[in-house]
C-alpha cells in the first residue's frame, strides 16, 4: 500500500534491507515511526528482558486465526490490521522483528507484514541474543502494551500465499 508521505508525520525511515543488524537498530532505537516487535513463539518468549521499547507480536494468540487447527495460520486483513494498530504501528512506520531464540519466528512475522502490505519491515540480525552479546540496551520486564492505535491499513496486495488448491492447479 502506497501512503501519502505528507500524511506521516516523522520522516519515513527505510531498514537497509530484510535484515538489519544490531548497531542499526542500536542507532535508530526511539525514532519516531519504527517499531520494534519481539516475535518470539510461548516456547521461546521469556517473561523478561526485552529489547527496550518492544512490543509483542503475538503469533500464539491474535496475529493467528485461532479458528485454524494448524499454529500460526494468518489471520484475516482486518483483524491484523486491528491488532497492529493495536501495537502502534502507523501509515509510513518501520518495523524490526526480532525473537528470544536468535532467528526462529521472527522471519514470520516479517513475512506477514509484508504479506498484508507492510514494506518498511526487517528482522533483526542475530535476535535477542545479538542484542544482548552487543551489551545494549535492555528492558527487564516484558515488553508493554502499545498506546493510542494509531491508523495503518492491512491488506492482502501482495500475492505471498496461496491455498493448497492453487499450489496444486500451478502444477
């Protein structure tokens, strides 16, 4: 999705690519726009510590369709849209997942951003871990809740999934 760069109100900030390292993230922590998710799954999430400034992108609970009986199927536009206003990302943010176990679910949660449109999304380089072997900065209890929901559209623009009816019919 195409957003208005006059309607941001912070100076866009594009990751250098897919992945970013933890002296990016250490330099741009508490830019106004970027977002920091701690996508860690239950078996991995930890009650403390938490890159500072973290939110949690829940993949157990609301950032799944808990109608599915398979884990971590993808929600509906709506309702991740709803959720990551919930977390505060807004039109024109950056987002920077990152999970406890170094590289394990944060490549799926920057793929569904960037499955419901989102292209400022990147994944930390190393995780928690890189971040902590680096001695930077750390919140010690789990990362809180987001404030005001501010407005982002989620929508499925880009052709990143498909059903096991269409995988079948490509053959």
């Amino acid at each position: 999705m195409t957003v208005s760069e006059a309607a941001i109100p912070f100076e866009p900030l594009d990751p250098p690519g897919p992945v970013v390292d933890t002296a990016w993230l250490a330099r741009h922590l508490g830019t106004p726009g970027l977002l920091v998710l701690d996508a860690s799954v239950s078996t991995h999430r930890r009650e403390v510590a938490a890159i500072s400034g973290a939110r949690v992108f829940d993949l157990d609970g609301p950032l799944s369709d808990q109608d599915s009986p398979l884990p971590h199927t993808m929600p509906g536009a709506e309702q991740f849209q709803r959720e990551l206003r919930a977390l505060g990302l807004a039109d024109g943010g950056t987002v920077v997942c990152y999970d406890n176990a170094g590289l394990y679910s944060a490549a799926r949660a920057w793929w569904m951003l960037r499955a419901m449109g989102f292209d400022r999304v990147a994944v930390l380089d190393g995780g928690l871990p890189a971040w902590v072997a680096a001695g930077l900065p750390q919140q010690e209890t789990a990362p809180a809740p987001a404030g005001r929901p501010p407005s982002r559209t989620a929508t499925r623009s880009k052709p990143m999934a498909r059903s096991i009816h269409q995988a079948r019919a490509a053959e």
